[in-house]
C-alpha cells in the first residue's frame, strides 16, 4: 500500500509539499521545497508544523516512522563519472553498435535536439516511459535489455529500474543522458544493485559527448538500477535509460604464417565471423565453426607484413584486433659470385640484402661476410691453388640458407719454365715446365719444333743444329693458356 501526493510550484506558491509512499520498511518520505527565498519565519513555521501533522498522521497510520528507506542510502555509494578507476582492458572492448546510438547523435553530439524526435518515434517501437511511483524495489519500473526508458528528473527523486538478466553474459552496460546538454555530468547519475540491494561497482564509469555509461559485472537474474540528479536541483527534465548486455569476445587465436602461406588458420568465438586485414585491405573472411575453427584461402604475404584479425559475433560486437607478422620462411637464392682465380686476394660477389655469407675451401671456413643493403659482399682472403672449388651460402636475418654457390678457383699463373743451354752443334731443346704444358720453340716467327712435357714437367724438343749467336724463344702454356716464355742465345 502507499500513499502518493506531489505538490507543484507555481510562480505565487513559495513550498511545495510531497508526501511520498509508505515503502516496505514502513517509512514515510517527506519532501519540503522552497521556490522562493524570504518568507517569513512564522510562515515558515505554520508550514512546517502543518507537514509534520500530516507526516506524523501518516506514520501514525502505517505504522512507519520519518527517515530514509534503503533506495536512499544506496545513493551515497553511488559515484560520478570518471570518479571509477576503469579496467582500461574492458573498456577497450566496449562494442556500443547493438544500441543503437546513432539514432541520438548529431554532428558527434547526444543532445536534447536529436533525442526527441527519436522519442517520439520511438514512442511506436520499443520504447518505455517512467510509472510514477517508482523509488522502492518493489516498485521499479521494468527495463527490458535495449529498450529505451523515457523519465522525468524531479527533485530529490529517485527513479528505480528493473533489469532482467537471462544470459550468462559477463557485464551488463546501462547508459544514460539528459535532455539537456548543459549540465550532463552534474545531473543524472545511476548505479546497479543486486536483487539483494547490494550494491555493484562498476569496472568503469565513462561519460563522453552527453552519454554516460558504465559496465558492472553479472549473472542470471534480477538487477536494479537506481537513477537520480546527483544535486537535487532539476525539476521535470527528461532523462533517458539504457540497458543491455556487454558481450565481450576475445580477440581470435591467429596460428603462425609465413611468406609461403596461402591459408590463415585459427581459432575463436564459435559461430563468430573472422576477418583478415592487411593494412586497409580486407584479405578474406569466414564464420568460425562448430569446433572454433577458420581457414581463410590467400594469397602469399610479404614477410615482415603485420595482418590484423578481428572476429564478429552473432550479436555485432566485434573484438579487438590480434595483429600477427609475417615470418621469413623462404631462403636467400644462391649467392652470385664473381670469378675467383689463384692469384685473387679477395672474393665478392651480390646476394639477399643484409644476409650473411658463409665461404668454404672444403670444410674450412674461409669467412663469413656480411652483405650490405644492396646485398654486395667481399671477403679478403689468401690466394688459393687454381683448380679449388669454394662453396657460398647466404643466410637471412629468419636464418633461411639458400642453396650453395660453387666457383672453381682458375688458373691465371704462367708456368715456371727453365731451358738448358743450346749450341750450335745442339739438336735438340730440354728443359722444364708445368707437367702437362705445350712447348714450343722458334726463332723468330719460325717454328724450329714443338711438344709436350711430361708428367714430372720435363721435355725435349728436336730442333735443326743453329748458328753461333742465334736468339732462341721458347714458350710453355698451360691448359688454362697461361703462356711463360724464355729466350736463349745459341752459344
């Protein structure tokens, strides 16, 4: 049972008299507003003895007595926007699209301009509007999820709202704004309480462009939200209230991909849709199945690329992005390597920029280079016997090694030669060489006889008996032609 009375102030009235309910404790609730500053003391008096009979009347009535009621003293837990340390994590994944808010906003704004028209529109979808009373629990107002309330701010009012959880969603998310733009954090502000009026932080509590809003944890069942101007100082302005479920969904597991890839996979929110970007690029999407699962077919990526991917579930809350980089999987090509001959002091050549490269004799390591932006290497080393073949890998930075490069070591040294002496009565030429050279002997452009040396370097070539004085030339050249050439005067 209660008993209701609201007393409005008119330009001659300077009080106002609201006698409030008999809540469940018994307790009347008396409201004395003043309109006007001077009136006199007597007045005053005869004012307030007259409130008091009429409160003491009713307690006398219902058995209740003058103080405030439970609502009330839940207000002074209540706090003001920003005055919650938030869970920064949370509040990055707050998904405010399910609500609807752009139907508030003008030019980035929620302001009373915008908000009423969609009241009045709303008025024929799913809209509510405050009952009167509605300041105890077991008069509260029923608030279904993302359903829009539409209240009156009235002095020292406290409006209570039933919320009904039937999911086992993590955080409940109630947003309120004021008609007024002027003064929206220093009026409306609200809390949530259990179904056993235990009051609930929230993890934050955020005010931005005229909307508040803040996220409590919760389970099954009942919830009410309390609303009030925090100064007591508004008459008849309207308020709205929002409520609904926070889905939070973790950002999706991404598996390792590299630069030879031409599938994604992971995991994430089952039925959830997940999306792969590469920068502003959409590479492709697909709804997770049964077991958590996607795939998504494409094309192979740059390594060192940073993908980003999201997951959208059912409801259009989206996650906040994994970001995944490319691995170097795929190995430097075989380094290109200059001609190396017996007489070089250094080797060089080109490869993958910045990789590194590895030179051989064999087992021996001869060096290990580093290549520069270009990709160029050099390596000093000691001359090595023509004929060697040295082996070059390259090595990048993800530790991929190319396939090896293999130079033989040529043969750019002239063979040693030495001629006995020649006489006149001579009819032949001796002499040594590199085993295996081709000798010949002339004297001048004349071919005097030719031929090859043996193993152990030694020939003799027959020649006709020349004159006293006669100058001799004798050449021995190599497979790799490389020519040494003697002369020698007949004595």
């Amino acid at each position: 049972m209660f008993l209701q009375q609201h007393g409005m102030i008119t330009k001659d009235q300077k009080y106002s008299l609201s006698l409030g309910r008999i809540s469940h404790e018994g307790n009347v609730i008396v409201y004395i507003a003043s309109n006007q500053i001077g009136e006199g003391v007597e007045m005053v008096r005869k004012r307030m003895v007259s409130v008091m009979a009429a409160a003491l009347l009713m307690t006398s009535m219902f058995g209740g007595s003058v103080y405030a009621d439970a609502p009330q003293d839940l207000k002074e837990k209540i706090k003001l926007p920003g005055e919650v340390d938030p869970n920064q994590e949370l509040l990055d994944k707050i998904n405010l699209k399910p609500f609807n808010l752009n139907q508030f906003n003008t030019k980035g704004r929620f302001s009373q301009e915008s908000g009423r028209p969609v009241i009045e529109k709303a008025a024929e979808d799913d809209v509510y509007y405050e009952v009167e009373p509605n300041d105890d629990f077991y008069l509260a107002d029923n608030l279904p999820l993302l359903s829009l309330m539409v209240a009156n701010m009235d002095y020292l009012d406290i409006d209570i709202y039933k919320v009904k959880v039937t999911t086992a969603e993590e955080y409940l998310l109630v947003l309120g704004m004021t008609d007024e733009f002027e003064f929206p954090v220093n009026e409306l502000i609200y809390g949530v309480v259990d179904s056993n009026y235990n009051f609930i932080e929230p993890e934050f509590y955020a005010y931005e462009d005229g909307l508040s809003y803040q996220a409590v944890p919760v389970k099954k069942g009942d919830y009410y939200i309390l609303a009030f101007d925090y100064y007591g100082e508004r008459w008849g302005e309207y308020y709205f209230m929002m409520a609904g479920m926070l889905d939070v969904i973790d950002a999706p597991k991404v598996d390792a991909i590299d630069d030879n890839d031409k599938v994604i996979t992971g995991k994430s929110e089952k039925g959830s849709t997940v999306k792969i970007y590469n920068g502003k690029t959409t590479l492709g999407s697909q709804k997770v199945d049964s077991k958590g699962n996607f795939k998504i077919n494409i094309k192979p990526i740059k390594a060192g690329t940073k993908i980003k991917a999201t997951a959208t579930d059912q409801d259009g809350y989206e996650s906040k992005p994994t970001t995944v980089t490319v691995a170097d999987k795929t190995a430097p090509a075989a380094p290109k390597v200059n001609a190396v001959d017996d007489n070089d002091k250094s080797v060089s050549g080109k490869t993958e920029a910045n990789a590194t490269v590895t030179v051989k004799n064999g087992k021996t390591t001869l060096g290990t280079p580093k290549a520069d932006k270009s990709g160029n290497f050099k390596l000093s080393i000691k001359p090595v016997k023509a004929g060697t073949k040295l082996t070059f890998t390259a090595k990048d930075s993800a530790g991929n090694v190319s396939k090896a490069t293999s130079v033989t070591v040529l043969d750019k040294t002239a063979p040693s030669l030495s001629v006995k002496d020649i006489y006149s009565n001579s009819k032949s030429v001796s002499g040594k060489t590199e085993a295996g050279a081709k000798v010949t002997v002339k004297v001048g452009k004349k071919s005097l006889g030719s031929g090859t040396a043996n193993s152990k370097g030694e020939f003799t070539i027959k020649i006709k008996a020349q004159k006293k004085n006669t100058t001799i030339t004798i050449s021995a050249s190599d497979k790799a032609k490389n020519t040494k050439t003697v002369t020698k005067k007949v004595k």
